[in-house]
C-alpha cells in the first residue's frame, strides 16, 4: 500500500486494522508505526496526533487536500 504522506499512511494503515478486527479496541494513545521502504526508515504517531493534525487548520491548498483525505479515510 502506498501513500502520500506519513499522516496518510497511518490513517490507512489504522482503517484496515479497524476493517478487519486485527486489534483489540483501539484507542487515541495507540501508537502506529509506519515503515517507508526506500529510503528504510520507521516513524511513529499516535491516534491522538494523527486525529490533531487531520482537524488542524492547513496553511496550504495543497495541505487543506492532504488533511481532508486523510478525514475521509479516518471517517
């Protein structure tokens, strides 16, 4: 799976496990961990910060896009 941003990756990645039941209920303290394969690197966010960044005021067209794609995904 593919994405645009770190954001986008871990909404993504935060649907499929709430889709198919992979994890017990999971809450805004939840940690994500995000793995990007080329350039090998890993990040972390939380629930909590991905839902803050999402609701957050975008300085950007560019940005106002990327947040309301990753609502839409949350949603």
């Amino acid at each position: 799976m593919t994405a645009d941003t770190l954001y986008e990756a871990a909404a993504l990645g935060l649907k499929l496990l709430r889709d198919h039941g992979w994890a017990s209920p999971i809450g805004p303290a939840t940690r994500l961990e995000v793995r990007v394969s080329h350039p090998a690197i890993t990040h972390e966010v939380t629930v909590l910060q991905l839902r803050k960044w999402s609701e957050s005021t975008a300085v950007t067209p560019e940005e106002r896009v990327r947040k309301d794609r990753v609502r839409t995904i949350l949603a």
